[in-house]
C-alpha cells in the first residue's frame, strides 16, 4: 500500500524535498514480527541540517535507509522532489538515488586495494559519465576536501580521518542534493570528528546541500538545524535545535 503523497504546502511555501507519509517498515510476520516504523510522516526542506536521535532500536536507522530509498516500505511511501518512489521501476529509482543522494556512513565501505580516485569516482562510473567528465568532477571533489594530492594513494593506506574525507568527496561527487550521514564520526577521535563536522555542516551552508545525520552523539545533533527523536519507530519529538535559533537571532 502507498501513502498519499504530493499533498499542498499549507502555509504556501516551497513543497518538501523529502516527504514520508505513513511510513512503516515491518520485519517478519505473525507472532515473529517486529515493527521497526509504524507510520512515520516527516517533511525534510531543501538546504535543512536534521539530526534523527534516538536509542538503539529505536527506528532512526531504518528510517534513513526508507528516506534514501535503499530500502522498500511495507506500507506509506517516501516522495523525492516530487517524485513517488513507489511508482518508479528499479532502474529509475537507482538513477534517482544516484543522482539526488551522497552517503557517509561510520565504517567507511571503501574498496581497500582500489586508488582514492577509484573510490570517489565510482558513483560517476555507475551514471554512465564520460572518463573525462569524471576525472574533472572527481578530482574537484578530492581538491574540496583537502585531500587532492591522495588521489593515487590506495585506500587502506590512509588514517581514518583521511578515510572519511575520501567518503565525504564520495558522496559530493554526484552533485548531490542531500547527504544523508549515518554516525559520520563514530570512528574517529575526537579532533578529527571535529573536523569532519565541520566539512559536513560547510557543505550544508556553503553548497545548499541538505543534511541528514542519524546520531547518538547530542553534540553533533545540537549543530543541526532541527532535531527529529524516534521511540518504537514512532517520531515523538520534533523540533529547532539551538542552532536555529542563533541563526534567527543574527
């Protein structure tokens, strides 16, 4: 079953980015299930940082994967600028994915052997872009991240902040409209977190990329804009963080 989605933007401003309606994820059936989302409804706007906090268990991380489309719903459904996931086939929903979402994740997912350039520029050989397109784009995102001069290096070879720069440059690659960031620092020491906040929350305000983190840390989730809490897969908070509120008040 699929939500109803493009509803009207009450208030008459601009229409979600992402929308959620009804978004419900449930693993197993009869006395074995485990309902991970029960009908979520969220709005995420262009150019928006939103942390989504919660426990262990609580749903945040499966509703990442659903917003990303890296995962079917059991029931609701997920709208992308416009766009109902549920009525695209496979291939135009990877192309969509592709084209519209950059990922960071805590263990890093990057192929060991391969050059620095490989990795960054793999999401640009999936689209199908020309070798000298790639080149170009990738090594203006390496150049973005400081780490232009590694491009030959293989990855095993570089220091975990090394390595989250190279995930970073990954997801920018695409031109990407939202990065979503799952634990983005839960590997590394704290300085280095730092700075790897910092490019993130640079590229959000600098760029107009949307920010989505999924985060235990209550430090990284204050410098969001908005802070959204999930409980047994229901959201049961949803609010401006401190951040906009300083923004607001300059």
């Amino acid at each position: 079953m699929t939500a109803a989605l493009a509803e009207p933007d009450l208030l008459g401003g601009p229409p979600p980015l992402l929308r959620a309606r009804g978004l419900t994820r449930t693993y197993g059936r009869g006395d074995a299930a485990f309902h991970a989302l029960r009908g979520v409804d969220l709005d995420i706007h262009r150019g928006e940082s939103i942390a989504i906090v919660g426990k262990s268990g609580s749903g945040k991380s499966t509703l990442m994967h659903l917003l990303a489309l890296l995962d079917r719903p059991t029931a609701g459904g997920v709208e992308v600028d416009g766009s109902d996931a549920a009525s695209l086939r496979a291939r135009d929903l990877n192309k969509l994915r592709n084209a519209t979402f950059g990922f960071v994740f805590q263990q890093f997912f990057l192929t060991a052997g391969q050059s620095v350039f490989e990795n960054v520029s793999l999401p640009l050989v999936i689209a199908g872009l020309p070798a000298r397109e790639r080149r170009k784009r990738t090594m203006a995102a390496l150049d973005a991240l400081g780490i232009a001069d590694k491009a030959s290096n293989r990855a095993v070879d570089l220091s975990g902040g090394q390595k989250q720069r190279v995930v970073i440059a990954r997801a920018l690659v695409g031109e990407p409209s939202v990065i979503f960031a799952d634990e983005p620092t839960g590997n590394l020491d704290t300085a280095t977190g730092a700075q790897v906040e910092d490019i993130l929350f640079g590229l959000q305000r600098d760029r107009g990329i949307t920010l989505v983190v999924v985060t235990h840390d209550s430090e990284l989730a204050g410098r969001c804009e908005r802070s959204v809490t999930i409980a047994d897969g229901e959201i049961v908070a949803d609010a401006a963080s401190a951040t906009a509120f300083r923004e607001v008040s300059r």
